[in-house]
C-alpha cells in the first residue's frame, strides 16, 4: 500500500513500521500465496479532535469491549501525522508556583513545529530529542503511580489517561553549541577502541554537570558523538571540555573527526545538529 493510502485515511493511521513487526500479517515482502489479514489495520476508526469526542469514543470502546488504542505520531520512515488538534498558544502564566511565559499546545502537534513556535518568540520548550514525537503525547506521558506524575513525565510504565492539551513552562531562548565526534575500531585496535569507550563514559559526568545532553550511537565498532549539546558555550568552551577525551584518544592512537559547531540560539542548533539525525527514522519494537 502507498504511503499516501496510509497516511490519507483514520483508518490507515498507524505508524509504517509497526505493521512489520505485527506478526507480519500483511507485508509487502512474503510471497502471494500467503494470506494478507488486517493485521495492524484497525477495525474501527474515530477521527475525534475534541474531548467531548474523546469521552464518547472511550465509552462506545467500553460498553461493545473492543480494544482501544490511540494513534498518534512518532518514530517513523514516512512521517505521517493526525492533521487535527494542531493549536498553539502562548500565554502569561500566573499562579502560586510559577509567574512567568508559559505555552499551550494540543495533542497533534509535534516536537519541530512546537520548537519553531517558541523560537520565532525567543522562547524555547523542553521535549524530546526527535522532530516527529509529541511533545503531548510521545514526550511527556511516561508513566508513574501517580496519575499526575505520570502525566509530567514521571518515568516509564505507561499512560494513565487521554490528554487533549498541555500548558507547559516556556524559557528565553540561549545559544548553544553542538560537538559531533566520530571514531572507528580497526582490526589491530579493537583493545583501544574499547578503552576510549569507557574512557567517553568516565568524563560524560563533567559534560552533563555543565547541563550538557549527549546522544552517542555506539556499535562494536563504531562510535558516533551526535551531537553533544553543550547550552550556553562558545565552540572555544567545549574545546576545553572535551580536551581530556581527546587527550586520551590521542594517548590511545585513535584517529577522529570532530566537528564544534555554535548557534545562537537552540533551535538553530537542533535544527541544524539534531533535527537530521537518521535515529529520528529508527522505531524500536
């Protein structure tokens, strides 16, 4: 099926990839004499973009016991989205606990359009690392005991409820900059490899510490920094971070490639550093 009959109807809204690993009911590469169910294909389908919709679609699931499932947006090779709930609104926000700019966004919206949002009005937001995740739905719901908690981002374990929108805290907008470094293993140095490995993991400590966050691609061969992001530094500060890793890198014969690369502001660097990194097309299942 193409893409666009997926992503062009509810009832084909799933992610891609899923239909895969969905005991491979109906893919595109067993051969025609195998039978093609509905596998990962819904059998009913709600396109419901109020809460008044949402309670009711909840309540026909529960009254005819049919497996309820919400299908939103994530990981994915052809990046579909559900078009609907795509407000975004920002707003001063007043309250015992917090006085300060705050934003709106219902569930639709996804992680780089919420980050374009806020820069145009120097503003940033925290959420996750790939473009295509909601910052509603794929960021925050992770999970806890406590409803409320687990609505804010309390960890793993799963969903508690069906969230329509979401105020979060908003901040000024600050330069950052990005590292990508990359190093290989050889036949003759894989003892080293290793070694400067462990080496990336006993300084990674000191690179948080300066609330810097760190996305390392690590293979039995291969080691991919991608980037480092490192707030408020110039390329001349993470030089100096990162000095004692390349030290040892040099004092291990490892050959590397690296690039410091400094933004004036963070949505230029995810934009230019994060945004096209090929993990935003990997769905783990």
């Amino acid at each position: 099926m193409p893409a666009s009959g997926r992503t062009g109807s509810p009832a084909l809204l799933l992610l891609f990839m899923a239909a895969f690993v969905a005991n491979e009911t109906c893919e595109a590469f067993t051969p025609r004499s195998k039978p093609c169910t509905l596998g990962a294909m819904v059998r009913y389908t709600v396109n419901a973009s109020s809460p008044d919709e949402f309670i009711e679609t909840i309540r026909f699931a529960q009254e005819r016991n049919i497996r309820f499932v919400i299908r939103n947006t994530g990981h994915e090779y052809i990046l579909p989205g559900i078009d609907v709930l795509q407000d975004i609104d920002f707003l001063n926000y007043t309250s015992a606990h917090y006085t300060r700019p705050a934003l709106r966004m219902t569930a639709g919206v996804q992680g780089v359009d919420i980050y374009e949002a806020a820069h145009a009005r120097g503003l940033v937001i925290v959420g996750g690392e790939c473009a295509t995740v909601g910052p509603v739905g794929g960021y925050t719901q992770g999970g806890y005991p406590d409803p409320y908690r687990a609505l804010s981002g309390g960890g793993g374990g799963g969903t508690y409820g069906v969230v329509y929108a979401m105020t979060v805290k908003a901040f000024p907008d600050f330069p950052a900059t990005g590292v990508v470094l990359q190093f290989e293993s050889n036949t003759s140095s894989s003892r080293h490899f290793f070694e400067a490995v462990g080496h990336y993991h006993r300084h990674l400590p000191a690179y948080t510490a300066t609330g810097g966050m760190a996305i390392a691609e690590i293979t039995h061969s291969s080691f991919l920094l991608t980037p480092l992001t490192l707030p408020m530094h110039t390329a001349a500060k993470a030089k100096t971070l990162l000095a004692p890793f390349l030290q040892n890198l040099h004092e291990l014969n490892i050959s590397y490639t690296l690039n410091i690369t400094q933004s004036p502001s963070y949505f230029q660097h995810y934009m230019q550093l994060i945004e096209r990194n090929p993990t935003q097309l990997v769905q783990n299942a």
